[in-house]
C-alpha cells in the first residue's frame, strides 16, 4: 500500500518527534494528522515553512508543555466517581466511555476533552480503574475512576484505595 510523507509539527507517540518526515497511510494522515494540524504534508514549499518556523513551533510546544504540567500537578490526587445502573453480578446496563469520564473530570474543576482520556475500551464493570489524561502529547497525567451503583459504594472504593496506600507506605 502507499504511503504519503508527513512532517511531524508536533511530538506522535509511536510515531516521532516535531519536524521528523514519517510516511503514514494516506487515510491517517487525511482524517488525522492534517485536520488536527499535528502534521503538514512533506511537499518542498512545506520543508522550506517548516524550517523558518521551526524554532517558532517547538517554542509553542514548549510552551503547551509547560502549561500542560502545571495542570497535570493540580490534577495528581483527582478521582472521579460516575454512578451507573448494573447487574448482580456487576455488569453495566450501558458502558462507562470517555466523554462520561471527561464530564466528572469537568465536575471535579477540570477541563478534558474525551478525546484526551486514554480508554482502550468501554468500561462495562463496575469496579476502580486507574485512567490516563493526555494532556499534552508528551503529558500525561493518572485518574482514578470508580464505577459503583451509588456514590456511597463510589466513595467507600477510593477510600479502601487511600487506605491501602497509606498502610503499604507505613
């Protein structure tokens, strides 16, 4: 299959780095990396913009960063609780997705979008998950998420979680 070359504007994981020309499958670079503005296409005219605003581009990256780690140090402690309906044995009547995870981070006093949660699947158990935040490309920050019946159930998993840690580091 053909592949199209890209110039990186700013750091993909599994991918590279600001200003590395990597060849992606077209329908990646089309649907992905051109519209969210994280890539340019690898044409002459392209190489020649990227050059003079290189130091331009990685100081705006530098930039996000900065700002992304002062949020991630507010954030560290955060756990979030999303009550939902389930079976006796556990299951969810629905699933528990990204945009639900973002709406109790926003509860919390934070701003994510869903696009930022890291969720390899929907949640469909209930039970405590520990969940990364992209915040950055190169930022991340970990979220304890419980998925309980009701908030009081919620509550009493985070705080068995606290307990444990608290007596494992005595």
């Amino acid at each position: 299959m053909e592949h199209v070359k890209v110039i990186l504007l700013q750091k993909v994981s599994g991918l590279g780095y600001i200003g590395d020309v990597v060849n992606v499958k077209p329908g990646f670079a089309r649907n992905y990396l051109l519209p969210k503005k994280i890539a340019l296409r690898a044409t002459n005219e392209n190489l020649k913009y990227f050059q003079d605003k290189k130091t331009q581009i990685e100081a705006m990256n530098a930039e996000g960063k900065v700002e992304a780690q002062k949020i991630a140090e507010k954030m560290q402690d955060v756990s979030v609780l999303i009550v939902r309906q389930a079976s006796d044995k556990g299951h969810l009547y629905g699933s528990v997705t990204g945009r639900d995870i973002a709406a109790a981070i926003k509860v919390a006093g934070f701003t994510v979008t869903a696009g930022q949660v890291n969720l390899n699947a929907p949640i469909k158990t209930l039970g405590l998950y520990d969940i990364s935040v992209d915040l950055h490309p190169e930022v991340s920050v970990p979220v304890k998420l419980s998925v309980a019946k009701t908030e009081e159930e919620a509550q009493s998993q985070i705080a068995e979680t606290v307990t444990v840690v608290e007596n494992s580091a005595a």
